[in-house]
C-alpha cells in the first residue's frame, strides 16, 4: 500500500462513502418504548426511570442504582454520599473528561491529579501513594475509554489509608477487572448515557452502590434534598443541600430499550476491535491500544498513539499527529481527539476559585501546598501530544467488514507516513 496516493493528496479513499453507519441503531424497541412513555402521561419521574434503575442494577450486578440525568450528576452524588466535603482533597486521574475532577469542586473539595501510566492511559496506580496527603479522603479512578484500572491495587491503597473509592465508570459499562464490572469495585460509581456513550439514551446518567447508608445519602443531593423519592409519599422537606439531577421518563425508556441490546453491542465492539488489533499490530509508528489479559475491555474508543520516534519525526508532535488524523479522516476514517488538555492544564483548576473568593482552595488551608503545574504529569502531556481515537468504527451496526476498511485506511496511511508533511495538509 506504500504505492498508493493518500486520499488527503488526490487519491482514492480506502472507506467508501456512506460504509460507516451511525451510532446507536434505533429499531421497533426503542421507537415502541418511547412511543408509549410519550402516550402515557408520566413525563417527569415515570415508570421507566424505575424500571431502568431496576434493569442497570440487575445488568451490572449493583444492589442499588439511581437514575440520573447525567454522569456528572452522579458523580457528584458519589463524592457528597462518600462524605467528602470543603476542603477534603480528592485524588483523580490527571487525563479524562473534565467532570471526573469538577464534580469534586461541586463539593467544595480540591483535586489533586496522579500521571496516568501511558500504556493503559488510567490512572498510574503506582503513583498513588505518593499523592496522598493528611486531607484525602477519597480516589476517584476513572475506567478510561473503556479498559478497566487495577482495582484490587487500587483498593489495597484505599484500605491501607482509610479511603473512599468512587469508580467513573462514564466509559465503562459492561468493562471488567477481573470479571467484575466497573462500577461495583469501589463505594460506588457513576455512568454516562451520553451519546456517544456504549449506552445511550441521549442524555442521562446511573449512580450505583452496594452500600444502603451510600445510596440514601446519594438520594438526598439527587432531589432537593428530600429523603422520599418522587414514586414514594413526599414530604417536600429538605433534609440536606440538595441539587435537581433526576432524569425523565422519555430518556429512561430510550435506555431501557438499548440496555436490552448492550451485551450485543460490546460483543461486536470486541470483535470489531479484534480485527484492528491483529491487522494493525505491525505498523510502524502506531501503538495501539493496550489490551487487558486481567479484564474485558468495552472499546468505548478505540485509542492509538503516533510513535514519533518510530517514524523520525523530530518537529511539533500535535501538527504531525494533526495531520495524521487529517490523512485518516480523507480516507474516510472518522477519527478525533477527544480531550486535548491534561486536567491540570484546565483553567478552572488553574485559577483556584471555582466557587468565587479562591474557594475551595482558600477553605481552611485546604490548597496550602498544591500546585497544579503540567510538568508534573509527563505522560498525560506525552498521550495528549500523540494521541486520537475513533468510536463509531467499532459500533453496531457496524460489523467486521467496516472494521477491515477501516484497518486497509490505517496501513495505507501508515504505510505512506514519510509522505505526511503538516505544512502542506494542515495549512
Ligand atoms: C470519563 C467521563 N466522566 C464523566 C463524564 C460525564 O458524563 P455526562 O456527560 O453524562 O455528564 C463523561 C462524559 O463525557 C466521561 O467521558
């Protein structure tokens, strides 16, 4: 393939127009359920948004699940139900999405950010330790695009130091260490519904726990601080400080109809993977993504780096990795870089006054001594240098045969590399 002329100069592309379809498949099911959450009359908090939180518990093997109208906001119920409050620290991954990190300063807590390891892209569970101060009370790991952390190491850490452990399980669903499922390691978790997400329902989210006292004091900041759920009597009594993060019935019976397809979806995300790994495991100047033998991995995105080694490049790694993607992208390969920031560099932590008057740094002393500077997390700022991924490749209904288009457009790409100049693609 190193002959052929890469669709980004004038050739042919690899990926026929209109090959990769959509995701989430929408069939009978879906439009069914939501037909008749529409036609039923219980808009706000319904019978599907029960029956869902019944379904995920039972799916992933949780004693109790709320439903929520985002990741975000359960996340958040995780940190205040772990009884994390101003001026606690909180230590997380330094590379994922933003809210694995903000939901600790909607508790008034401060982040403190551990290098992730750049082979797995999670958090490095060996730097842990050394993170923690008198103040932590609580790891939040995050099961990144879709490849479970070590979590018996992670728990030995949390037992060792009397920590609470909050699972982002946002990417992870149906994920698993050791074949448990994220979401069921730590004190809790949270999950995404978002579009993109191997579960969607649009928008929305699930809080799981195992713990009753947990899962009551989660309920408590899910609805204005009320103890009663809206299927049960009401006293419209606030108990506690509580946010409005409940989800609707619509969106619920949309995630209830997809859940009954998620194992069928993973599968063919596995098996789509499958075919990228064994074709692409050769190419130069491509690291793939890192495969567990101690777990499932979902494929929620199908992560690579660029070796720049491997490939000579000694100029700016982004504007070569840029037009890497363009190239790809001419093929007809849809694939992105889906956070281009380490947290640390995130402006909100930088400015350490998320809450107004420098709160919660300024809460107590609580940010006497923490420094958010990008040098201390070299292998976040080498993956998001190098890095980009794809997602809808892998997804239903997109079968094995996508999957080998989408390998043919890697080697092509690859395989012409020296003739990859970002001056001339990127200008
Ligand atoms: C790792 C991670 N955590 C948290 C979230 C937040 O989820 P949501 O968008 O449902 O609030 C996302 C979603 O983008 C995510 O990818």
């Amino acid at each position: 393939m190193g002959t052929q002329k890469l669709a980004v100069y004038g050739g042919a592309r690899a990926v026929p127009e209109g090959l990769i379809r959509e995701w989430p498949p929408v069939d009978e099911t879906d439009k069914d359920l939501v037909m008749k959450s529409l036609m039923g009359g219980k808009h706000a908090f319904g019978p599907n948004c029960e029956a869902f939180q019944k379904e995920y518990a039972k799916w992933n093997g949780s004693k109790y699940a709320i439903f929520t109208n985002s990741g975000t906001a359960a996340l958040h119920m995780g940190v205040y139900a772990c009884g994390i409050g101003a001026g606690d620290h909180v230590l997380v991954t330094s590379y994922s999405w933003s809210s694995s990190a903000t939901c600790i300063l909607h508790h008034n807590a401060v982040p403190i950010f551990v290098d992730i390891d750049f082979n797995t892209i999670n958090m490095d569970v060996d730097k842990i330790e050394a993170a923690i101060t008198p103040r932590t009370k609580a790891i939040i790991v995050v099961h990144l695009h879709g490849l479970a952390v070590n979590m018996e190491k992670v728990l030995a850490i949390a037992k060792k130091h009397k920590l609470k452990v909050i699972e982002d399980a946002c990417q992870g669903h149906g994920a698993m260490f050791r074949g448990r499922k994220t979401g069921n390691w730590g004190d809790c978790g949270a999950f995404s519904f978002n579009q993109n997400k191997c579960l969607c329902s649009g928008e929305g989210g699930m809080f799981v726990t195992d713990n009753e006292q947990i899962y009551k004091d989660a309920l408590k900041l899910w609805s204005f601080g009320e103890t009663s759920t809206p299927s049960e009597k009401r006293d419209y009594h606030a108990y506690a400080l509580g946010w409005m993060y409940r989800g609707s019935d619509l969106v619920a019976a949309f995630g209830r109809a997809q859940l009954a397809k998620i194992d069928g979806y993973i599968k063919i995300q596995n098996e789509n993977a499958a075919v990228l790994n064994k074709r692409l495991k050769e190419l130069k100047g491509l690291i793939l993504p890192y495969e567990p033998e101690r777990g499932m991995h979902n494929w929620y995105n199908y992560t690579s780096r660029i070796d720049m080694d491997a490939i000579g490049w000694k100029g700016n790694q982004q504007a070569m990795r840029n037009a890497v993607m363009k190239a790809l992208q001419a093929e007809g390969v849809p694939v992105g870089v889906w956070q281009s920031f380490a947290l640390p560099e995130m402006t909100v932590f930088r400015a350490k006054n998320a809450y107004g008057h420098g709160c919660p740094w300024s809460c107590n002393g609580a940010g006497d001594g923490v420094e958010y500077k990008i040098e201390d997390y070299p292998m976040a700022v080498k993956h998001t240098d190098t890095h980009f991924g794809m997602t809808t490749p892998l997804r239903a209904p997109n079968r094995t045969d996508v999957a080998e288009k989408v390998a043919d457009a890697f080697i092509k790409v690859f395989e012409n590399i020296d003739k990859i100049d970002p001056d001339k693609i990127l200008k």
